[in-house]
C-alpha cells in the first residue's frame, strides 16, 4: 500500500447496543484504534440500533462511557437509527433496478400476510481475501433471495452496514470472526449498490479456558468490560492485555502503552485461532501497572477502593494513608481490597485479635519462657519507636534483635500478638498502621496471656 492510499483509511466499530459492552468487542474496536491510529486514518464510532426491540438507551450509554474510561477516543460518532432515510433511498434504488423485490409471504400469525423485501441473489461464488483469514470462497446460492428489509420503510442489518460502510468511505472492516457467514451477503448487496469492497480483516473470537466461546449466557458479568471497571483494573492494562489477545508483537515483549501499540501493531500478526482469555495474565499484567503508578494516582485509587468496603472506611485517615503501600503489595486489581477484606484477612486493622496462648509459641518451642522474654523485649523496642513510625522503621528497630535471638522465636510472637494470625501482611507494617499505642496494647495482651 503506498502512502497516498494509507492518509485514506477509514475504520469502524459498529457495536449493537443490546448489552453490555463486550470484552471482545473492546478488542475489535481496539485494533481498529489502533490501524487508524497508526496509519493516520480516521476512526467512527457507529451505534448499530436499527433493531428497535432490543437497542437500549443504557447500552448505548455503556459503550459511550466504556471508550471515555478506556481512553479511546473516536473522530465520528453516528447512530445507525438517524440514517434511516439513507437506507430507504438505497432501498428502493434496489427495488427500482429489479435487485430486490417485495414479497408477500405468510406471516406467523394465523391467517396473517406479511410484506417483506428480499434481495434477488444472482446465486454466484463470492470470493475474498481476508487480511487474518485468508481467501475465502463462499457459493451464495444456498442463502437464496435473503430478507433486506421488513417494508420499505424497514430495512434490515445487513443492508444498513453495507449503505454506511459505503456512504462513510470504510476502507477496512475489523470485526470479529463471527462475522464472517454475513460477509458474502454483504458484498452481493456492496455489488449491487455499486460500493468499493472495503478489505476485511475477521480476528479470531475470544475463548474461554475450556475453547468455549466467551459468552454472557455461559460465563456470566464477566464478559463484559464494566465488570473489570468496577473490580477496580486500570484502564491501560486492559488495554494491554486485549491487544495482546489475538495479537503478539513477533517476540516475547508483553508490557505495551497504547501509544507503544499504536507504533507496534500490524495485522499480519494477527493470529488466526482463538484467543483464550486468561484471567491470571490480566492480573499479572493489572499488577504490573499499580506498581508502576505514580504516588499520588495511587493513593487516590486505593483510597477509592478502602472507603467502599465498610469495615475499612472506618480506619482514622493516618492509618489509611499507612495502608496504601501495603495493600499495594498484595492486590493485583483494587477491587480486590474488598474481597480479601471480606475473606477476613484484614480483620486484625480494626478490631483486636483473639488467639490461644499456644498460639504464640514458635514451632518446636516446649514452653513460654523464651517467648515471653521476647515479647518484654519487644514491647521496649516498640514503645521507645516515633507515633509515626514506618514499617521501615519498625523492621529497622526490632529486626537485629530478631536475628540475635532467633527470627522465629521473635518475629512469630509479634505476628501473632498483632494479628491473631498465622499468615499476615508482615508484622511491621501491621505496627505502622496500627501504631505504637496498639501495637504495645496487643503485645501487653499477649504477656497477659502468658502469665
Ligand atoms: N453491529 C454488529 C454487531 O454488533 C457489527 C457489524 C459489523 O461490525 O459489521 O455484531
């Protein structure tokens, strides 16, 4: 393709607005993006509500407000439903060449006739070469003289994208493999209407783990993007991870900023098999970028995330702000505060912990003499740190005195005093957000217990 065709190239994300916005969807619209993008082309957004039924206003809503979160913008926007006196002009072009007919038919309803326009198929061998597939050959005969329009005033799916793909200068067509069955179709009406062929480009369907195809009816709130919204994953990492579904850059770089994608995307590196989504790997790559956040976009992200579970809201703000890095630690998405809260692993931040004695004692350790020396020696180290002690601090403070005496012998006894756990965020930064007092408080208990 020389540089001339190359300023020319149109693309289009033309989802229905009859659910929430698919994950795959969001790739399709994507690599869209991202050949627009790379190619200088233009970028339009159609809103494809013609099946009047099943089209919500909220739908539309969702994919609006889906590409503003992501960072996606488009250079047009167009709802399929306003061009409707477009598609009738084209219409009755058909009619009026003898390409399409009126035919009345026997309807559903007993007794009832029903108009509707059929296209009159030439019944020939459509041929394509599909930039991800390959050539595809397909005999039309067998779709016979298919539906364009319920009436003259109603037309029907495939005439309207042809009409806008054709009256909005679309030069490739990016969606997803499931669209191929409607392609031969569509190309028998572009002919008939004296439309370019745009050059197709169907990219793999996304799966899930066990090769099914990723759908709302089998695996749930899951396929569709607001719920990664709301589990609190980051924009750019979505991003990410979609462009790597179904695409990979030729070498095992996997961390991309979508202006990164923008240079590095090609459609010859598009696979031709199904992308299985992974779930682990978002998480992975969703951790990558909270690491790489900037100081305060974190905190204002983790502070969200901390106010909307309850029993967290309740902290003073000195020990949310003390939490930040630590949760930082431990979460690969920030909805994920919530459900390890839930699972009880916080517990230890706002209430005081309850254990058996025995608790305290470190492994192979018979009695509580060792461990309570330790703990007296504990609550001196700890009582002497600053209010505001970091867990750096803290670990500065009592860790050579763990290693003289024994980490185990030490370190296990203030976990535990802390934390009533077993397993825990590490005790010094629990001594940093709870702070001196408490902390001092909870290892008195334990000395209480052991007397
Ligand atoms: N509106 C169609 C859909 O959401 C897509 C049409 C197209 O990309 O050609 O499935």
């Amino acid at each position: 393709m020389n540089k001339g065709e190359k300023e020319h190239i149109v693309c289009r994300f033309a989802p229905s607005p009859t659910g929430p916005l698919h994950v795959g969807g969001v790739r399709s619209a994507l690599f869209n993006y991202l050949y627009a993008r790379q190619n200088g082309g233009k970028l339009i957004l159609r809103i494809e509500d013609t099946d009047i039924e099943r089209s919500k206003k909220e739908y539309e809503d969702d994919i609006k407000e889906s590409f503003a979160w992501l960072g996606l913008e488009f250079d047009e926007t167009h709802k399929q439903s306003e061009r409707l006196a477009i598609h009738k002009k084209y219409l009755a072009g058909l009619i009026d060449k003898g390409l399409a007919y009126v035919s009345r038919e026997e309807g559903t309803e007993a007794g009832k006739r029903k108009e509707v326009i059929r296209f009159k198929n030439p019944n020939r061998t459509v041929a394509f070469d599909d930039l991800v597939k390959g050539h595809i050959e397909f005999d039309t005969t067998e779709l016979g003289d298919f539906v364009i329009a319920k009436s003259t005033d109603e037309p029907l799916f495939h005439l309207a994208v042809v009409v806008d793909d054709f009256e909005m200068g679309i030069t490739h067509v990016i969606r997803g493999e499931d669209h191929i069955s409607n392609t031969p179709r569509q190309i028998l009406i572009q002919d008939a209407i004296g439309a370019p062929r745009p050059i197709y480009a169907h990219i793999p369907l996304i799966l899930a783990p066990d090769r099914s195809k990723l759908s709302k009816r089998k695996h749930g709130e899951s396929v569709s993007l607001k719920y990664y919204r709301a589990q609190g994953y980051l924009p750019e990492a979505l991003i990410n991870y979609l462009a790597l579904l179904g695409w990979n850059p030729g070498d095992d770089r996997e961390l991309f900023s979508t202006e990164e994608l923008i240079k590095e995307f090609s459609m010859e590196r598009i696979q031709k098999g199904g992308a299985v989504f992974d779930i682990e790997k978002l998480n992975w790559m969703n951790k990558e970028y909270v690491t790489k956040l900037p100081k305060e976009v974190l905190s204002t992200y983790m502070l969200r995330a901390i106010d909307s579970v309850e029993q967290l809201s309740r902290l003073t703000d000195w020990k949310k702000e003390r939490l930040i890095p630590v949760l930082a630690d431990r979460i690969h998405y920030f909805g994920q505060v919530g459900e390890l809260t839930h699972l009880g692993e916080f517990d230890y931040l706002t209430e005081t912990p309850v254990y058996a004695k025995e608790a305290l004692l470190w492994k192979k350790e018979l009695d509580l003499t060792k461990t309570k020396t330790n703990i007296i020696a504990l609550i001196a180290l700890i009582e002497k740190l600053p209010k505001d002690a970091t867990a750096e601090v803290a670990k500065a403070a009592i860790f050579p005195y763990a290693e003289e005496q024994g980490k185990g012998n030490v370190l296990w006894p203030l976990r535990m005093a802390l934390s009533g756990k077993e397993k825990s965020i590490d005790p010094f930064s629990i001594v940093s957000v709870i702070g001196i007092p408490e902390s001092v408080s909870r290892l008195n208990y334990a000395l209480h217990l052991i007397e």
